[in-house]
C-alpha cells in the first residue's frame, strides 16, 4: 500500500477535551462549522474566516448526536437527540422533541437505555438517523435501529438489530446508500430508491481487516469525485477509500479515538473523543477530545436539508 496518498496531523485546530465530539457540519453561508459533543450535552461552533478565537459552545438540555438544516428556517436545526427527533432553536438553545422513536410495543426501558447517534438527510429531504445502547446505561448490543423521518413527519424503521450505527451517505446518482455498524467493521452499500426511500440487497462495500490495525470504521464523509473518507475510532487515523471501495488515502492522527470526519471546502474538520484506556495509551491522551483540520485537496459533497412539510 505504498502507492496510497497520506498525511499527517500533528497538533488540533482547536485543542478541547469532547466526551465525544462527532457530526461536524459547515454552514457555508456563515463560514461556520459547528459539531457537538454527545456526552458533555453541548454544540461547539467556529467561524472558520476568524479562526480558532471565535469558538463557541452551546449548552443543551439533553445529548444532540446528529445535525442538520431545515428547508426555509436558518435559527432552527432538526437533530437527532437522546429520544429521537427533535427540533434544536440556536437563538435559545432549546431542544423540542417533534417524533420520539420509542412506543409501548418495543417494551419497558427503551427510552432510558437508548440514544440516537449518527444521521443524514437524503437527496429527497428525509433524516436518517441510527440508534444504538446509551453507553451511560447499557452495554452496547444489537436491539438499534435505523430510522428514516420523512418531511411529513412519518417514521420508517429501515434497518433493525443495528449495534452501533455511524456514517452514511448516498452516491452521486443516488442509486447507492452507505452505511457503517462499527463493531462489524464493515462499510455496507445498499441499493437506494430516491423515491420510495427504500433500501435493498446489502454488500459489504469495505471491510477493515484486522491486520490494518487497531480501530474501526466510524463516521465518514464524502468527497466530490465519490471517495468515502472514514475516521477509524481507536486506530487514530481517517481513511480514504475509493468508489470501488478500496482504501487510496490515509491521514494520520495524533490521538486514537478519531469519530467523524467533515468537509469546509478542501479541508477535513474531523472530531475525537477522549481516550478511552490513558493508562494504556498515555500518548493518545493529550489531544483526546480535540478538533483536527487537514487540507486534502479536494471538495465534499453537497450536504441536503431535511424538507419539512408538517410541523
């Protein structure tokens, strides 16, 4: 693999101390990015043209996840929150739940011991959004689920017995979705109907082999010319990896608990989360939590707003 493209990160953006950063998300419009941290229940946000100064942190009642735009409102965002989607006014920091994904049928508890974790919106204006065991409350298991909320407000369960539900994204020509369940260390790619929002006949896109190293896929984002770039949580390092699902591109990080990248322009934004085992990698620790950004050269594609029609 000596022919791949690296980089090499040495120090953070923004030096922070995330529970668990994730979703990092820019606003072209303001030339802001803003990201969350899931555990310590805030919105981080930075002008990118004022730099590092101008960072700001929201603190919100409950854990935020996820994030996106909403058609036709700038102040409100639509997230995917502890117990499921809710409506995130930035003006207030008030968090108002339109579609908890909960009911009696899936029994006792649910609500406490689940939580969401990653989403996106869709060509069509739908938000899906997995979840998975709130680490809080329960060992991870298999009893999450993918979620699909359309602009009306209807729920579709679209994939059940997830563990740990990361990246996903949609080809060019929105004929394939891309999804990661970390512990599987899978890349899955289904086919996707932009229509319906159906998705059918999963493969694995790309699988991260034991003898590439520690880690496993997290969020991902992707690129202009359909490259899927892919943190590795716990193996300190973001992969490029090509439409023909080969890895082409690695970014070296100076923490291991890498979760997510994003694009702001050519450059990566990509979250961490605090090391998870010090005592055992004392080196991972000082920059656990922080926000890195490297130049890769190329653009992301476009992010799509959720298309509220009720509500």
């Amino acid at each position: 693999m000596s022919d791949i493209q690296r980089w090499k990160v040495t120090e953070p953006y923004l030096h922070l101390h995330c529970g668990l950063g994730e979703a990092p998300y820019y606003e072209e419009s303001s030339q802001t990015l803003r990201f969350v941290d899931i555990v310590k229940e805030k919105v981080h946000t930075v002008n990118l043209k004022e730099g590092p100064s101008s960072h700001k942190i929201i603190h919100v009642d409950g854990a935020i996840s996820t994030t996106a735009h909403i058609q036709g409102t700038e102040d409100e965002l639509i997230v995917g929150a502890k117990l499921g989607y809710a409506i995130f006014k930035r003006s207030s920091g008030e968090l108002e739940y339109i579609k908890k994904v909960w009911n009696e049928s899936d029994g006792a508890g649910k609500e406490e011991r689940m939580r969401c974790n990653d989403g996106a919106v869709d060509r069509a204006g739908r938000y899906w959004v997995g979840t998975m065991n709130d680490p809080k409350v329960h060992e991870p298991s298999n009893e999450g689920v993918l979620f699909r909320l359309d602009p009306d407000l209807t729920l579709h369960r679209m994939m059940e017995k997830v563990t740990i539900p990361n990246g996903m994204g949609w080809s060019a020509d929105d004929t394939k979705m891309f999804f990661i369940d970390s512990p599987t260390r899978n890349i899955f790619v289904y086919d996707f109907d932009l229509e319906s929002g159906n998705i059918s006949n999963r493969q694995v896109f790309f699988h991260y082999d034991d003898d590439e190293g520690e880690g496993v896929p997290d969020g991902f984002a992707m690129d202009s010319e359909g490259n899927l770039w892919t943190a590795i949580c716990g193996g300190g390092k973001v992969l490029k990896v090509s439409p023909e699902g080969k890895r082409i591109g690695e970014i070296e990080m100076p923490t291991r608990m890498i979760s997510c990248p994003g694009f702001a322009g050519e450059e990566l934004f990509v979250t961490s989360a605090e090391e998870e085992e010090p005592e055992k990698y004392p080196d991972s620790v000082k920059y656990g939590g922080s926000l890195f950004r490297v130049n890769v050269g190329i653009t992301g594609m476009p992010l799509h707003r959720f298309k509220r029609t009720k509500g």
